[in-house]
C-alpha cells in the first residue's frame, strides 16, 4: 500500500464503476457486475486496488504475482493482463493509466469498500459518543461480505495481503464491541472473548 501518488487524479473525472474487495473481488457499473477476466488478470485489479491513486511499479506486480520465480514472459503477461482490464471497464478503462515505472488505478472516493471502511473506522476513532462510534463500527463493518479476496488466496501476494486485511476486520470488531459494552450492551463479551481468540 505504498508508492509513488499519481499527479492529476482528480481530473480523471467522475466513474460510475465500484470495487469491492471484501470479499470476492467484484467491480460494477451502474450497479451491474463487469466480468474481470482470468484468477491472474483479477489478481492484477487486487494488487492495483490495494494500492488505489498509486503508482505500482512493474517489477512490484510481478514479484507479486510470481513470486520469486516468475517466467521470463512475465512483462508481456502484465501488458496482456493491463490491457484486459481496460477493455473490460470499457469507456471507464482510462481510469487504468500507464505513469512510469508502472500503473495506476484511478479510483473516486466512494467507489471502493475498502477505502469506505478505513473512512467510517477513522471516524469512529474520533467519535467520543459511544453510541455514534458504535454506529460507525457497525457500518464499516457492514461492508465486510466475506473473506477478503477469497478466490485469490492461492496467489503469492495473498499471503501478506489476505492477513492484514484480516487484522483490520478483527481490530476493527474489537473496538465495536468496546463501544457497544460502553453502552451497556453485555450480550456481547463472549463475542469480545472470540474476537481476540482469533487475533
């Protein structure tokens, strides 16, 4: 989630496609699901995604992608994988910019899950009402559908990524229900005790 910022991605002007990564990878136009292509080419999205408004430099998205063995048509796999997913956002496809030594995947506020839940979670973080924190936590957590990129598990970046991702959803229950404890809602302190069971 590092990387050089993009230069002028607030002039790429407004898209009507969403992401969402918590979860299956998914991405939609108007509400309607766009078809990503190949587990590798889907992978590409997730590694961009991750990293949205920032430069991912070629060689990171193959070490990702490969790991410490990639193919020695690795590089022109990427262009093929790129240039897939261009097509498959279509007119929104400009939103996928080439900037040395890399990609970048312009994305608009609001339009990605993850982005959301890191928003409602520093939110809450300042929120000194408990209920309104609660509240807060109780949305961010919302946008959770289930494991985060679970048909990517097997790709080499998953190993780091999948567990972070994991770690935020948990850190974030944990301080849910502190909030809802504060608010004298005692049903939840087993739910508290399995939460940092799993931690």
């Amino acid at each position: 989630m590092t990387g050089a910022r993009a230069t002028g991605a607030a002039a790429a002007g407004p898209s009507t496609v969403k992401f969402r990564l918590l979860g299956r990878l998914e991405a939609s136009r108007n509400g309607e699901p766009i078809e990503l292509g190949t587990r590798k080419q889907r992978a590409v999205l997730a590694l961009l995604l991750l990293s949205a408004n920032r430069v991912v430099s070629t060689e990171r998205l193959i070490d990702e992608l490969w790991g410490t063995s990639p193919p020695e048509s690795a590089r022109s796999a990427l262009q093929v994988y790129i240039a897939g997913l261009r097509k498959a956002l279509g007119s929104d496809g400009a939103i996928l910019r080439t900037i040395p030594p890399g990609y970048v995947l312009q994305v608009e506020r609001g339009a990605l899950d993850l982005e959301r839940f890191a928003e409602l979670r520093d939110e809450a973080r300042g929120a000194e009402d408990p209920e309104h924190r609660s509240a807060l936590l109780h949305d961010a957590l919302s946008l959770w559908r289930d494991d985060p990129l679970a048909e990517l598990v097997a790709e080499p970046f998953a190993s780091a990524a999948v567990p972070q991702l994991e770690q935020l959803r948990l850190e974030t229950l944990e301080q849910r229900i502190e909030a809802d404890l504060e608010l004298g809602r005692r049903a939840v302190a087993q739910e508290l005790r399995l939460a940092r069971e799993q931690r």
